[in-house]
C-alpha cells in the first residue's frame, strides 16, 4: 500500500494547505506540514518521541483499553454488551487518527503507519449507521437515546474530533481513497438535520463541534458545516442545557459568548468554544464577534492564566477561577487546556498578525505541552500543577490511573483526553513555525527547520529558507535565504516580549551587514534577497526573575525564575533537605541565578528552620535553629518529576528583611 | 400527650446525662441539658433561633422534598417510584430527630414539638422491615440490593445517623414510649449479623455509624454493638473499598487507623471517623489507638486547619489538603467538617482535660457553627470560604440550592447535611458548657447560663451556680456559686490560649477578694464554697493581629484580625470602592485596629491602584495612581453576606516598604 500524501516539492496552494486551521481569510497564511519542516533540536526531538513512542503507545492503549474494539462492537451490532470506557472513548480515537494523518504529512508518507491508518478508518466506517450517525455509546437497545443527554453523552464533541481527523487527513492526503472524509460529511449531514434551524434547539455540553464543523466546511466548501457552527454558537450561553451543581458556566451555557467578558467554566470546552467560534467570526467577516473574543483572550490572560501559560484553577469542574485565583498547589492547567488556548491563540493569530497571540503559544508549548510527556514519551501529565507539597506515588507504566491530577505522570487514564492531544499538537507542530502573507514570512515559532512556499500569490514566487538555531538555550537564530522572488520580500521574525535587548542583523551576500536593535513584536526586514542572504536574529535568554501581580494571592511575596521561554522550578531532588525542604525554602531579593558554561541554572537559596508549633497562626513565628543556606541547581519546569516521585515549586517565597 | 422528659429538679445520674457523649470513664464527666442551660447572651440568642426557626425550616424542607415522604412510600411498599433526594437523604430526618429529642430536653418538654417528633418517629417505624433493615434507597426491586454498594451507598451512614437521633431521644426522655430506641436496635442487631465478624468485611464509604454505634451501646449496655463500631474502624485503611478517582484516603481506607499521622480525604468522614474511634479506645481503654488519634488531632490542627477552625481545602472531594495547603479563596470548610471536628475534640476533651480541645471546639463555635446560618436560621452556608472573590448570585428563598458552595447562604441544598448539623449541634449545645469530675466543674465554654448537677459521686453533693458573661463583647464571667457540697470543691474556667492578662479574682461572701495572674490552660479555683461566693474570670479580649505560619503559602505577606474568640474579615459593602476593592486593600505592618464604645473594629487600610496588564507576572507593578487610604469598619466573620451579595477577605495583605 503506497501513501497518496503529496510529496512533491511544489508547494500546495491555500486551498489545500496541510495545516491544522486554514482560514479563507485573514492576516496571515498558514504553511503547510509539506511547506515547513523542523529539522533539528528541542521540537525535532520531542517530534521524533511523539512519532516513534507516543504514537504508538497511544495505539496501544486504545486496543488495550477496548476504546477502539467499541466499533467492532457497534458494527457487529451487539453494543452495549461489552463497550467499554467513557461516553468520550470514541473521540480518542479521532484524535488518535488526526495525529497520524498529520504524522504522515509530516514525515511524508510511511507505508506501515499508512496501512495502521486506514486499518481504524475501516473499523469506525463500519460502525457508522445508514444515516450517517456514529457513536458508540447511544442509540441502541439498552443504550441511551441519541441525543438524550446533550448535557454529559459528548455525542457532538466525539463528532467534533472525527471533522478534525478528516480535515486533517484531506489536508495531508488530499482525496485519499480510505473513506475517512466521506464517514465525516455523512455525520455532519446527520447533524445538520437533527441540530438545524428547525431541529433541536439546544448544544453539546463540550463544545468542540464547532471548530471540527468550520473547519470541515472550509475543506468541502460545504457552507452547510458553517451555518451549522454558528447556530451552535449562538445558541449557547441562552440556558439552553440543564442547570448542574457547578453552574452552566461550565459548559459555558451561562451568558452568549457575544457578552461574555472573560473564558470561564471548564477550561478546554471554554477554549474549544472560543476556537470554533473565532473560525466563524473570520469566515462571516464579524467584527462584532471578533472584538468579544479578542476581549475574552485579553481577560483571560491578564487574569486567569498561570505563568506556565497554563489555564484552569479548579479540580473540581476543571474550571477557570474567579480573576487572579491562580493558586500554585491547586493550579490544574489541564494539558487540553493549554493545547485548546493554542488553537484559540493561533486562529487569532492568524487574523490579527498580533505578537501577543504567538507569545502566548509559545509559553504554552514550553511550559504545557512540553511537560506533559515523559521524556520517553509514554507517560503523561493530565493535570500540571505549579507546586507538589507532597512525592505523591509512582504510577505503574502498565496501569490506567484512576487520577487526573496524580502527581507523577501516568502512561493512561480513565478520561485520556490529554495523550492523544499532545500527539496531534506535537505531530503539527511545524504548522505553527512560520506563515506567510503577500509580502513574506513571518517566523513565529523559533527551531531549525526547512521552509518552502510561495509567497505573494500568483504573482508571487518560491520562497526556500534554512532556519537554524539552538533555541532556547541561546536567542540567535538564522535564517538563510535559499530562494527568494524577486523584489522585494519581508522576513519577519518574532521578537518575545521579554526580549529587551534584540538586535536583527542581515548578512547579504553581498555588501555590508547591518545590526538594527528591534524591540518586541515583530522585526520586521524587507529587501530584495538573493541566495545566500542571512538574517540573524539575537537577544538574550539571561535567567529573569518575575515578580506576580499583587492581586494574585497565592503567590504573594514570591518569586519565578524564568529562561528564555521556559518557566524554571526548584525540584527536592535538588535540594539538600529533600522533600520536605520545599516547604522551607527562601531566596533573597535581589538573588539572581547563575548560569554555568553548560547553561545550568544554580540559585543561592535558604531553608528556613521552623519551629514546629501547634497552631499555624499566631503573633510570630521565630526559628528554631539558624536558617541554612546553600546554592542548589534549578531546572525547566518541563524536565521535572523525571527523578522519581519528588516535590517541586514553581514560586519561590522572598526572604524579607 | 405529655411528654416524659424529666424536668425535677434531681439531677440524672451518669448513666442517663442528656448529652451527646457520655464515656463511662475518662478525666471529666458530661453535664446534660437538664443540668446546663444557657439562659442569655449570644449563644442563648442563636438557641432560641434554631428552635423557633431552624427546627421548622427544616422539618418544612425534609417534607417539601420529599425525604420524609420517602418512608410513607417505604411503608406503603411502593418504592423505588417516587423516592426522592440523594442516597442519603434518610439521614437527614434522622439528624432532624436528633435535633427535636435535645431541644425537648433543652426546653424541658413541649407538648407540640413532642407530637411533632413522635408522628416522624411514627413514619420511620412503619418503614422498618421485618428483620430490622431501613432504608428507603435499597433492597427493593427496582433498587440496589442492600450493601451492594457500600463506597457510595451510606446505609450504613444513615444508620450511624439513627443510633444518634434514638440515643439523643433516650438520653433526654429515657423511657420513652415513642418506639425509637426500638427501631435503633432492631437496625443495629441487623448489622451486627450482616458486618459481624463472620459477615461483610467491609465497611462504609462515609464513617458515621461507628460513633452511632458506640454511643447505642452506651444508652443499652449492648457490648455487641461496641464491638461491631470497634470492627469498621480496624477493618477501615486496608483497602476493603473500591478504589476511587480521588484515592482510597476519600474515605480513610487508605491507612489504618492506627499508623495515620493526619487526618485527610473527605473532612467529614475523617472527623466522623475520629470520632468513633475514640468512643472505641476510651470505652476499651486502648492506649495505642487513643495515642494515634491525639497525634492526628495534633497535626490536623497545626496543619490542616483554617483560622476559623475549619477543616477540608478542596471542592472537588469536600477533602483536607496536604499540610499547609489552606487557600483561603478556595477554602471549603465544611460547616458539617466543623460540626465533626467538634464532636472528635469534645471526645478527646472528656477523656484528657487538655484544655487545646476546648479551645479549638470554641474556635468553630464563633467562626463556622455561628457563620453557617443567617441571623434568622432560615438559610446557610454549605462551605465557609475565607476569601470571597466576586459577589456571587443570591440563593432564592424558596430554592434548593444545588451548589454546596454557593456564595451566599441558601435554604436547602441538594446535599443538605449541614442545616440539619447545625440544629443539632445548636440544640445540644449546652452540653459543651462545662463538666464535673470527682472535685468539681470545669467551665469550658463561656456563656450566662446555670449549672445544677451533683459531683463527686454518691458521696459527694449537689452543685449549683450562675453563670454571667456578656461574652465576647467582654472577657468577663462571673460564677456565682448557689449552692456547693460542704468541703473543698474546685471551679475550673478554662483561659483561652490566646488570653495573655488574665486574672481570676475570688469574691467570697466573707472575706476579702483575692485576684491571682493566671495563665491560658484552666485556672482553677478550690476552696469550700458557700452560696453567694463569686469566681470572676478577666482578660482581655482586645483586637489582635495574626500572622500566618511561612509555610501556609496562600497568605504569605498578610494579617488576620481576631478579637477575642473570633475572627473578623472585611467585607466589601464596608469599603469605598465596593466589590472590587477586596483585590487591591492592603495593610500597613503594625497598624492595630480601634475599637469604638459600642465595641465595633474600625482598621486603616489603602486600596492600592494598579495598573491593569496584559500579563500579570512581570519585574515590576507600578501604581496607576496615587493610593487611597481610607478607615473600614471590619466585623466577626459569623456575620458577613447578611447585607446583599459582598466580597470580603479574612486574610488581609500587608504593604511592605
């Protein structure tokens, strides 16, 4: 069995970019999986563990687990006897399939993953029914009705994720014959019959429909998909699911996302929503829309987001708190949840061409997405706190955790949402580097990788450019010029927000170089390039120390370190003291970190010694010994819990005097 | 009918003290309702509330929602159709009997509230089956088979909740023709044969009937029923439940008893627990495990605790967190978990005179028991945060509340434990006051209040006194002795741990005065009183200001105010700038609050003016302005949300240099 996927070296056109959200209009253009590469370092190896581990490893579980034999079952029509998993199982399935198909764009074509492939596509095309519905888990004797429990059953969620896998397989393998595409439109044609204007006037209590919809509709140019989207979007936020004990900001049912002033509820369904309903704002041209969810955005990251980048400061719901209740211990920040605020980000990014949105990803990515999977990539974080009091237990390698939010990652769990998710962000990554506009590329993303597109339209020409770098341990990064049209063409290249010291140089080939410092945001640098031309970016990734806003409570009167884009931590395997040493440790205003010629962080720190009294409240509270102190290394918040169980704190108290 | 409460004017003899709790042996004995009532001040006023308010309230609820019902339905043999409530809404009734048998005691008969008792004891015991089995939720077709699921189930819980009210109503009408003690017995003889040593070794997932079932055999001399208590407690930490997604310490199955260092899991269960476990140790003398209960309360206290002696910081499983884990806008504090803590300490206060647990017992007495119900006892808190963020929504009148955590008092809940808790807790609470031992009386808790009882036994005599306090308005309370046994008799009054100026002065009817410096712990007084003689207590209950433990994270860098035993907070409709003033107050290091004549706090404090960022981590936060400073009334935390939807901190930043 040969691949369809397009391996030629002409680049596609828009219509057909192998990328996960393809507007028809906006700002910036995304490049395909075929148009960009990452070729080498810290997203190359993670991207190299996600194809050869986690992928399979994901497979794996899902066989294991009976989540995939669910649609064996369904076609051999003996459901509800034996099914097994959540009502949500089949969802990980299609995210399953959409990391593959974007694997395979990746990596070009591979002939055993292929075959692995479409061996699944046949299983759920056999467990679709005449009319088109799909679901293992309703809709048969002994199963609840379809569409009966729109609140919890996840029916349209699971859909949402089966539109995503296809759109991803049209894009990586345009027309590819295994009939994924074709099991996608049925389903929504199904749903545009049971959910249109004169059908159910109600929503899925997970939205994720409504992005798997637009984006469905943007690959078939059926405008059906959309319209179907946006009544989703609309009708939410009216009180249309039942009231529940969390409230119906859950599942974002409690105000129209017209007046909504901030992401609240659940915090993949609020991030999902907004995803959905930012692609129909661009496809309608609805400003109206586009200013509410800009405005969310805004709110939400001034006020609810955690310095990971991460999202989410309730177990309970799995929620946003109230502003500023970003507690570092209970902090939740669901993997999905930063995976989610990407996609919001990245559509927003893509029709705004604002810095902040690419900022925010990358936090995200170094800080959420990479910490996520163990480093062999067969273990994941659901949950990813900023603070663990306790070394918590170990999770055996070949055991489902019952536990979300356990302290060590867990190779499954009971609700295993985030390992598929990381797969597919990590298998698309390269779609998230760089995009184009008529005037040139915009390097959002910082790696070494290869890019070749097209830029300027039909008018335009082959772009061909080598990124290298060895971010994030240094902020240099270069771009050579391989092929450029002629005239002139813009580079532009992100400058981090907390880039304070940014200097763009172009080396042409020929005549002199040229150093420009560049603030944050975009640097831009036009010229007429030829072969050979250098663009160099440099700033300084020297360790910052970050102080919280007052408002956030939590972490009153301590500090972060941060390097570059990545949040640092303080490990007790770290520390003399160990575990419970975590509880004691002090660093001195002022202190900065020390950076050895590995690029090691080291920071002078105290323990404080602590008399143990019997209530922790009182007048004052003296020492029982002198305090110690000692210099102990600091490493990536994304490196840690790799030691064995372990305590760990993102904040570190100050020492007053 | 009448009722065959005693009101002579004898007291009972040990074996039937109308009290909670009555050990047949330990360091102090318990005085019963008919021996200790609160005659005025605020916790008289708070009595006379839940009897003519909270007691109707909810018995009207328990009928409106159907959970009485659910017995008539039971008898009439037609459920599962028409059950309402939760798994353990028999409970509740139960709770509410308990709840009317001390307020009989308390009020020495009443002719309404007898019938009223007898006709829902009345419709309980037409639900008994023939062997002795109650429960409206099991055992019939259409239902769970009894005990098939013991994690969730609470049959045993509701049972637990049964021996309680049938001991309450034994202890306060011992004879009593009513039939309750019957039904009480015949469930308890059930369970013996079920979870007896060769039955179901297992337990329940919501400890409860342990400390029912010591107490019942305590009121019947029953050894068996001792026996089964002391059986569900060593059984419990073995992993005989299923494991849950929260982990086994949801319900203390994780370690036994006997090895754990802290309480954890689920709040309630924990204290519940606790509970009955002591009944078991002291009733068998065992050493060992009364060692570790004291060494768990310890670390509980000085770990797990709020200020306001609350206990559980997480929503997701109603459940302590790990040491020092105490956010305050976060914090759950069960008014249930306060009520269970109480009973764990009174436990541990009778068997060791260790005047801690009395101090802690008052602690939730002002700041959880108190703050649970508004003033009119007609709506409550379901959790009692520390940290109010946003206004929240009020809780309609006449509406089920479907979220425990609510943030403002509600009438009913879905879950509704804690309104009955309360009733209880309010009606017994007399019982707390003091007790005698083989010298004298103990005065625990302070409030204007007569003492009649006999001590030292057989040979000793009769007691009596007055109490007078205007407590905690001042730190003043009188006892005037009105009739003591001939010889020395000891008045102990307990000095609260933070009373650093107290004098106890003896007035004699002749002879001069004597005051005497005393330290916190119980100052005791002996001597051979005559009637008319006067101990006065003294301290000061002036404003004071708290610091948190460095380790509690959440309220580094901030002060609390207490005065005397309780906690004040801020609260928003006392500030200038409202709701969103609560983020930006901020305290000055040494300033004190002032106390005007009528006994109200006023503190300084300025709201600080903040820039509003887009992210708010950074290296510095700049003023946007100049800020303001203001005075605020401040005011004990019990009272707060009683004037609209507010914010409001207990815990208040302080401004640094």
């Amino acid at each position: 069995m040969s691949t369809t996927t397009s391996t030629s070296t002409t680049p596609t056109t828009s219509a057909t970019v192998a990328a996960p959200v393809v507007p028809t209009t906006g700002a910036l253009t995304p490049l395909g999986l075929d148009e960009v590469r990452i070729t080498d370092g810290f997203w190359a190896d993670r991207q190299r563990v996600n194809g050869t581990a986690t992928l399979p490893h994901v497979e794996h579980w899902l066989e294991r687990e009976g989540w995939l034999r669910n649609f064996d079952l369904a076609a051999a029509g003996t459901l509800p006897e034996g099914r097994r998993g959540r009502e949500f199982a089949d969802s990980e399935v299609y995210k399953y399939l959409e990391a593959v198909a974007w694997e395979l764009g990746r990596l070009g074509g591979d002939d055993a993953l292929e075959s692995r492939f479409r061996a699944i596509v046949d299983r759920v095309a056999a467990a679709q029914e005449a009319d088109g519905y799909l679901n293992t888990r309703f809709g048969r004797p002994g199963q609840g009705e379809r569409w009966s429990d729109l609140e919890w059953g996840h029916e349209l969620y699971c859909l949402g994720h089966l539109f995503q896998a296809a759109v991803a397989r049209e894009r990586t393998s345009p027309g590819s014959d295994d009939g994924l595409l074709g099991i996608a439109t049925r389903a929504a044609d199904r749903i545009c019959e049971v959910f249109g204007t004169d059908g159910i006037q109600s929503v899925c209590g997970h939205a994720e429909v409504e992005v798997g919809l637009a984006e469905l509709s943007r690959v078939t140019g059926e405008p059906r998909y959309l319209e179907l989207a946006s009544l989703f979007v609309e009708r939410r936020g009216t009180g249309v699911l039942q009231d529940i004990e969390w409230g119906r900001a859950y599942f974002q049912d409690d105000v129209p996302i017209r007046e909504a002033e901030a992401l609240r509820g659940h915090a993949v369904r609020a991030n999902y929503l907004a995803a959905g309903a930012t692609d129909i704002a661009v496809e309608h041209g609805d400003d109206g829309l586009l200013d509410a969810l800009r405005g969310q955005w805004d709110r939400t990251i001034a006020r609810r987001t955690y310095l990971t980048g991460g999202q989410g400061s309730h177990h309970q719901d799995e929620a946003f708190g109230e502003d500023f209740e970003l507690p570092s211990d209970r902090a939740y920040s669901e993997t999905c949840a930063g995976i989610a605020s990407i996609m919001f980000s990245w559509r927003l990014l893509l029709e705004d061409r604002d810095v902040r949105y690419a900022d925010h990803i990358e936090r995200i990515l170094y800080n959420v997405v990479a910490t996520s999977p163990s480093a062999a990539g067969t273990a994941f974080f659901y949950a990813n706190t900023l603070h663990q009091r306790t070394p918590g237990e170990s999770s055996p390698d070949d055991e489902v955790s019952p536990r979300a939010s356990s302290s060590e990652r867990a190779p499954w769990f009971d609700v295993s949402c985030c390992p598929p998710n990381v797969a597919r962000t990590l298998a698309s990554l390269a779609a998230f580097v760089a995009t184009s506009d008529d005037h040139g590329v915009q390097i959002h993303q910082f790696a070494s990788a290869t890019i070749d597109t097209v830029i300027g339209g039909e008018q335009g020409g082959r772009f061909r450019a080598e990124l290298v770098t060895d971010y994030p341990r240094s902020g240099v990064v270069t771009v050579r010029i391989v092929e450029a049209p002629s005239g002139p063409v813009a580079v532009s290249l992100r400058v981090p927000s907390w880039a304070d010291d940014a200097v763009v140089a172009v080396r042409p080939v020929d005549g002199a170089s040229v150093d420009r410092a560049v603030a944050p945001g975009y640097a831009d640098v036009e010229r007429s390039f030829v072969p050979g031309d250098v663009v160099e970016l440099r700033f300084s990734v020297r360790p910052r120390v970050t102080l919280p806003d007052p408002r956030v409570d939590a972490i009153r009167g301590s500090v972060a370190i941060e390097r570059g884009p990545e949040v640092y931590c303080v490990e007790s395997v770290d520390l003399p003291g160990g575990d419970e040493a975590i509880a004691r440790i002090e660093v001195a205003e002022g202190v900065v970190p020390v950076e050895d010629a590995d690029g090691r962080l080291s920071i002078e720190l105290r323990a404080r010694s602590l008399v143990d009294s019997t209530w922790p409240y009182g007048d004052t509270f003296v020492a029982a010994a002198a305090d110690e102190t000692f210099t102990a290394s600091i490493a990536p918040y994304h490196s840690w819990a790799e030691r064995g169980p372990s305590t760990m704190r993102v904040w570190i108290p100050i020492t007053r005097a």
